[in-house]
C-alpha cells in the first residue's frame, strides 16, 4: 500500500506541475507557431554560408524563430548543412531552435522562477558565442568535407521528382498581408497543433519522470550527486554532471524543464540547472543520429565541443547572475502545490483553454480556410514541414510522404501501414513525374530551378548548373566532379 500510495503522490504532483503550466505552454506554442507560419525557412540557407560574426547571428535569430524538437533542430542542422551552409552555423541554428525559443523560457519562468527563464537566454549566448570560438578547433576543416561528403552519399536521387510541382509557400508577399490573410493564422494554428503533436512524448516522460523524482528521491541521494561546500570545485562539478544526467535521462525539449525543476529541489548549481537544460541536445539518441549524419569521428567531436560550451555557459551564467544578486537563496520544499486552487493560474488556465479551442477548430478547418499550401504533416511524429525543405521523403503507394527528419523517415519506412493517416498529402502519380523542361535540377540540395532566378550559375564541363541559393554553388565549387556524378546517376 505504500508502494501505491508513493506512486500516487508521484503522478498527483506530476499532474500538477503540468496544470500550473498550462497556460504558458498554450501560449508559447501558439505564439511560436505564429512565427514559423509567418517567418519563411525557405531564405535560411542563403544567409549560412559562412561563420562570420553576423552569420552567425543571423543564424542565431532563424534558430530562435524557428523553435523545434531536439530531433526535427539536429535535421534541420544537417539538411541546411548538406545544401551548403556552413557547419559552425548549422551547429548554432540548431542549439538557437531548441534553447533560445518561447516556449521553454515561459515554463522555467513558472516551475523555477523568472531568474531561471532569463539565465535560459542570457546562457543561450554566451554558449553560441562560446562555440563560434572553440569550433576552429573541434570541426576541422578536412572532418568536415568529409562530413559533406558522406551526406551527399546518403543523399537519394528520387528527391527532386517528388517535389517537383510542389504548392509554394508564400513567403514572398508581405507580412501585413499574411497576416491578414486566414490561411497564414491557419498555418499558425497548425504549427501550434504539429509541435504540441511531436513534443507529447517529451513533456508526458519530463512530468513523470519529475514528479517521481521530487516525490521519491532523498535528499541524501541528491547530496552524493552534487558536491556542496566546496566553492568554485562545486560549481563545476555541477555544471559537468548537468549534461550527464541529460545524457543518460533519454529526455530532450521542453520535456527536461519538469526535471530541472527536480534538480533545483535535489540541491544542483543554478549554473548546472542551466547547463542540464541546454544539453537536451546531446541525449544518447541524438548521439546515435549525429553518429549515422556525419559518422562517429565528428560526432565525438559535437560531443566534446558541446559538453565544454554547455558546461562553460552555465557557470559563467551563474557568476554573473550571482554579481548581480539574481541567483535565488531558497530552494522550494514542493515544486507545485499538489491541489486545485482559485488563483491567477486556475483563471489563466480556463481563458487559455479557450484559446487553445479556436486554434483547434482552425487547424480542423485548415484546407476549408485554404492553409496547408506547400506544407505536409509528418505521418510519424505530426510535425507540420515544408514540402520543399523537408529533411527526408519517402514513397508509400501512389504518395509521397514528408518528414521532419530522418529518424521519422526510418520508423515510416519499417512499418508504413502504422503510420498511413487517412488525411496524409497525397500527390498523385502523373504530378510527381511531370517536369517543366524550363527547370533545372540544383545538383548539390536536388531542388527545382528557374533559370531565370536562380540564386547562381557555374559552367562546368561545357554544362551550365543552376543553383538556388549561393550556399549549394560554394559547395558545387569545392568538389563540382562529385556533384556532377551523382546527376548523371540520377
């Protein structure tokens, strides 16, 4: 019976650290689902060719915009990568679109306190700022062509006529008219619907797995984790064991907000609540992507680099907090109250609620309201991708399927008719195979050209290519032998 009672508690106090943050939750995906549907993707890799200082910024920004899941960010990263950017700043759009986004701060600022939403994106640059310095000496250049060179290998040729005659996005009119138009709050809403879809996993595992640890764990246990009393050895001792844990806890995004909540009660560094958040991008599944992305010489690199910037900006974002007096001096008895109460939460909570049924009713009314154009939904995890910038495709019948990445491709492709939903984007055959003899084939990323607009052209071998963004003809000029081979192979 105590077993159960124990349990209970466990799930009663993850339950309520959910309700206390609904509301943000609710407003952060709606509010980051604006911004995706009204800031395009389809611009990024023009602008990351480089790793100069304003790139990176640049980079930083589009990150920040364009909030994802650690594994939709790590394919977004090696998609923007393979079509030419470069890898330093994939690298920060990747830790910017997980770290620096809306949502996350909105959920520190109520299960720990606003010091902690802060420290989330005051760290946030310093570990970017961290890594443009540091990168020189972890990603080699010769690491990295290689690295270029073995996604290029993966590449499949069936790509460019699967997105051939695609609906196009339209990112090219002027914001104010997107957002007047219904379509775009459509998209929006769809996002919000798409990102709370793919993340459910994520936060179900953080709450429970929080609620258990703050019920169950000891303190004493918590005390032979952290070091205490030791001065500076015990702030870098935390702030090394913070990605540890992540590491090992299997639990990325917005779902390791619940256990850093656990953490802080358990008695960890306000600099190793910060470095475990920011490390939700190197769990041992990512590992394992990065590893089959660029192969394991880089990935230990990713590895190493990221656990010394993480662990670097954690302590230097607790020295400075604790100068200017912001670290908190008390640790909470209980995250939540473990009840209903009538309070600001409670009354925020049934208003969000309501507006979380008028994004619903517009994402169930998305093609009536005319949303949807260029985009697919991600038949495994249910992430809304643009069809043109889609890390991954694969064929099922007489449909082409999109996916946010190549774990979801995976799944969908060893057992399609789990994840066949009746709503899918279907293409049909003659659209898939028709071709414009106006358009041209990029021979680095495979999307269709216009000539006329095209971002760049090379001759080469008495052949004029054609290249959508300046980024994919770079990369043509560095090895154009190996892009030229894999065409004709197409």
């Amino acid at each position: 019976m105590q077993i159960l009672a124990a349990i209970a508690d466990s799930v009663r106090m993850a339950f309520f650290m959910f309700w206390d943050t609904l509301w943000p939750l609710i407003f952060g995906f709606g509010l980051s689902g604006a911004v995706q549907a009204f800031v395009s993707r389809s611009q990024m890799q023009r602008v990351m060719g480089d790793h100069g200082p304003k790139t990176l910024g640049i980079a930083a920004v589009l990150g920040t915009a364009s909030s994802s899941c650690s594994y939709a960010a790590s394919a977004m990263a090696k998609s923007l990568f393979q079509k030419g950017a470069d890898f330093t700043t994939a690298m920060v759009f990747m830790l910017a679109s997980t770290n620096l986004v809306i949502e996350l701060g909105l959920v520190l600022w109520i299960l720990i306190g606003w010091q902690f939403a802060l420290s989330e994106y005051v760290g946030g640059i310093i570990m970017i700022g961290l890594l443009a310095l540091v990168a020189r000496f972890f990603f080699r250049p010769a690491l990295v062509e290689r690295a270029r060179r073995r996604l290029m290998g993966q590449s499949s040729p069936s790509i460019p006529a699967d997105r051939l005659d695609e609906p196009a996005k339209q990112p090219g009119a002027p914001l104010p008219q997107r957002l007047r138009s219904p379509a775009g709050w459509v998209d929006a809403a769809t996002y919000t619907m798409a990102d709370l879809v793919m993340l459910r996993k994520e936060m179900i595992a953080g709450y429970l797995v929080a609620g258990f640890l703050a019920v169950l764990v000891p303190n004493s246990v918590w005390n032979t984790i952290f070091f205490h009393g030791h001065g500076f050895a015990t702030s870098v001792e935390n702030v090394m064991v913070g990605p540890l844990i992540a590491i090992v806890s299997f639990v990325c995004s917005i779902g390791n907000v619940p256990l850093a909540a656990a953490l802080w009660k358990g008695g960890i560094s306000f600099g190793g609540v910060v470095s475990f958040i920011f490390a939700d991008l190197i769990t041992f599944p990512l590992l394992l992507i990065y590893r089959r992305f660029y192969g394991w010489a880089l990935t230990l690199r990713i590895l190493a680099a990221f656990w010394l910037v993480m662990a670097a900006a954690g302590l230097a974002t607790q020295y400075l907090f604790a100068g200017a007096g912001l670290v908190p001096v008390g640790r909470p008895a209980e995250i939540v109250q473990p009840s209903f109460q009538w309070n600001y939460t409670t009354y925020l909570n049934i208003a969000f609620l309501g507006v979380f049924a008028g994004l619903f009713w517009l994402y169930r009314n998305r093609q009536r309201l005319g949303g949807g154009a260029g985009y697919a939904i991600d038949p495994v995890c249910g992430m809304q991708v643009e069809r043109q910038l889609a890390p991954a495709t694969a064929r099922g019948g007489d449909r082409t399927y999109f996916f946010c990445s190549d774990r979801c491709r995976d799944r969908f492709v060893a057992d399609p008719g789990r994840f066949r939903p009746d709503d899918s984007p279907r293409i049909n055959e003659p659209e898939t195979t028709r071709h414009d003899m106006s358009q041209e084939i990029d021979p680095v990323c495979r999307m269709t050209v216009e000539p006329e607009s095209a971002a760049a052209k090379r001759e080469y071998g008495g052949k004029a290519y054609y290249f959508c963004n300046p980024g994919c003809a770079k990369a043509f000029d560095r090895q154009p032998e190996a892009f030229v081979d894999a065409t004709r192979s197409a």
